[in-house]
C-alpha cells in the first residue's frame, strides 16, 4: 500500500528489536550519556550555550543499536508519495528512524522510551534550531538580562532550565498526533515531524526575538565589577564577540574542512616531532572533539586579546604568531588561562596519540605539546585571514 510504506518496510526490522531488554537499555544510555556530555548548555536557564549534534557521535550509533543501516532508510525515502524529495526534515534517515521507534515504543506501551527517544530527536532539533537563531553564540549579559524580565508565558522562565521546557514542548507536540502516529501513515509520520520542529521553532523564535530587541536597546546585567560604565560594557562585550565569531568559525572550518599540511610541516619541525604522528592526533581530534577544540581556540584567542596591547585584527598578523609562541614558552607561570590550555592540549595527546602517552620522558611529550599548540595557532590565523 503506497500510503504505509514506512510502516510495513521499517516495523518489519524494529518491532522485535524494541521489545529487546538489551537494545532498549542501549538506547537509554546513548540518550543519557549525551545529556551528560552537555549537562553545562541543557541545564542552564536560557539558550545560552551552542550544543552540538553529530552524525559520527549521535546519530549513527542509534543506527548501530537497533541493527539497521543509513542506506536502508535512504533508499526507502525515495519510494514514499507523501515525502517531497526538498523536504529536508521528512528526507533526513535519523528523523525517520525516531519517529518509527517512538511509535514501536507507543504500541509496547513503554512510555519511559517513548519519552527519551522523543527528548533526543528534539535535542537534534534543538542544536540545528540553536545555530539558526544564533549564527554565534549569545551574550551572556543579555541574555541574564532577557531571562530575567521575561513573563511567565516563556517556556524557559516558566520551567527555568532548557531540558525542561524543550522536553514541555515535545510532549505538548506528541499529544497533539500521537493516535495519527499509532495509525502510522505516511503522511501522519511526516506530519509528526514537521509539527515538532514548527513547535521548537517557535519556542526559539519568540525567545530570540526578546532577546535582540535587549541587545538593540543595549539592555544587559553587567557583571564586571571594575568597570560599570557602557564604553567599559561594549569594550569588552565587542572581544568577546569577536572571540565567539573566530571560535565558531574555526570549528566549522576544523570539522569540515581537511587538515591543512602546510601548518602540520611547520609545527613538527619547529618543535621537531614526526609530522605523520601529529597529523594522526589531529585526525583523531578532529572525529570526536569539537566542541573542546571550540574550548582550545577560545582560549588562545582569550590570552592574546585580553592583552590591551593586541588587537582584533592583529589576529591575522605574525605578531599573533609570535606573541603565542612566547607567552606559551614561559616558565613556572602562575596564568590560569595558561595553565588551563595547557592541560587542554595534554588531554588531547594523551586520548589521541599513542606516541605521547605511551613516552616516559618529559621532553618528548613537551614537543609534541607544543607542535599541537603552534598548528592551532596558525590554524587560528588563517581563520581570520580568510573573513
């Protein structure tokens, strides 16, 4: 029947599969773990924070749990009437398989799973949602100030932390078709889908409207101490601008584009390390740590512009370079920016280059340290140089 073609093809592979106590659990702690990983950004009370969704981390190991491969829905989506092949939501594989294994977990009347597996398709809509409304992330500031003087009727003052009130309107949006779902038309999938992300939309929209009338009208709860005057604000609310907008950039740039070999040759001979064990660490950080790459490039940028002396567009010129390299190489420095870089870049070696944590001598992981430092900083560089 050609208006039930995602039901009779895709129950066939997950209605045994959902009543499965291992796979169940499995997806549980899948939704779980990456709640956990974001806890800072899901808990806050605003949208403050970007969270990242990706294919590699989240998407493809549901795939893995219930056994089916991204081809199979893919090829499936072609053969259904009700979907437009433009309609990027109802032709995206993860969307589908959600909406059919809540609809599995509806029909077992497992509504704990029927309730997570909804939590992490609208987490996945959330992190598109949330790039949409802020191309870079939000100002604090105005943001404390937006939450605060919000009424009731915001969702997120109403519930005061971001998972509750995405989870509200999730559920609201399920009620509304859940029996259409049980039904499990076509259409009545797509439906479910395009409802949810218009719900979460507006959720995002009405917010973010608050929020830039605030910052058009320069509203704001100033936190620093030394400095309450609105030059003093603006000052520094401009570098922290620029850091956010070079940060995002660089993780784009980073996760999308490939390693640049120019940067690998000269970090590795200046710090005289293999080229080829730097460039395997910076692959294998590239597949797993953007968001602690986002972390790594905010600092740098942090330590050269909170110097008075370094401006924004300096950035892009060798003294960038140069002034990196020697605030790196300073002795029994007490810069907790400093410190905390370092510590980032020794926990990137030590999960991703055999040759620095399996090394007994000091030197050597040194080396390689710093070689993984200078290729971030020329990177850092030519992320300016092409805006």
């Amino acid at each position: 029947m050609s208006d039930i073609i995602l039901k009779t093809e895709l129950s066939k592979y997950l209605s045994i599969n959902m009543k499965d106590a291992k796979t169940k659990r499995e997806i549980k702690q899948l939704i779980a773990h990456y709640i956990d990983r974001n806890n800072t950004q899901l808990y806050a009370s605003s949208p403050l924070h970007r969270v990242m969704f990706s294919d590699k981390n989240d998407r493809e190991p549901l795939f893995k749990i219930v056994d089916l491969e991204v081809d199979v829905i893919t090829e499936l989506l072609k053969r259904v009437p009700a979907i437009n092949p433009k309609w990027e939501i109802a032709n995206n594989p993860f969307n589908i398989l959600c909406v059919m294994l809540i609809r599995e977990a509806m029909l077992n009347k497992d509504k704990e799973l029927m309730e997570n597996i909804l939590l992490y398709l609208t987490l996945s809509f959330y992190a598109s949602l949330h790039y949409k409304y802020y191309r870079y992330p939000p100002n604090e500031n105005i943001m404390d100030y937006t939450i605060n003087n919000l009424s009731n009727k915001f969702l997120f003052k109403q519930y005061g932390v971001v998972l509750k009130a995405l989870f509200h309107t999730a559920i609201k949006s399920h009620e509304k078709y859940d029996q259409e779902l049980k039904v499990g038309k076509d259409v009545d999938l797509v439906n479910y889908l395009m409802f949810l992300n218009t719900r979460l939309n507006n959720l995002m929209k009405n917010f973010t409207n608050e929020y830039m009338k605030n910052a058009t009208e320069k509203n704001y709860l100033n936190k620093e101490k030394d400095n309450t005057s609105e030059d003093g604000y603006f000052e520094t609310d401009n570098i922290s601008i620029t850091i956010a907008r070079i940060t995002q950039n660089g993780i784009t740039q980073f996760t999308s584009s490939p390693l640049n070999q120019q940067y690998i040759n000269i970090s590795s001979k200046y710090c005289a390390v293999s080229p080829v064990t730097l460039k395997q660490s910076l692959e294998s950080i590239k597949q797993s740590e953007s968001k602690k790459v986002g972390d790594l490039i905010r600092i740098i940028l942090q330590i050269y512009l909170n110097d008075g002396n370094n401006s924004q567009d300096s950035v892009a010129s060798k003294k960038f370079i140069s002034y990196s390299l020697s605030i790196y190489s300073k002795n029994n420095t007490k810069d907790k920016g400093i410190l905390e870089l370092k510590a980032l870049l020794d926990e990137f070696l030590l999960n991703h280059s055999n040759k620095y944590s399996s090394s007994e001598r000091e030197a050597t992981r040194s080396a390689y340290r710093k070689a993984l430092f200078l290729y971030f900083v020329f990177f850092i560089q030519g992320v300016q140089m092409k805006k």
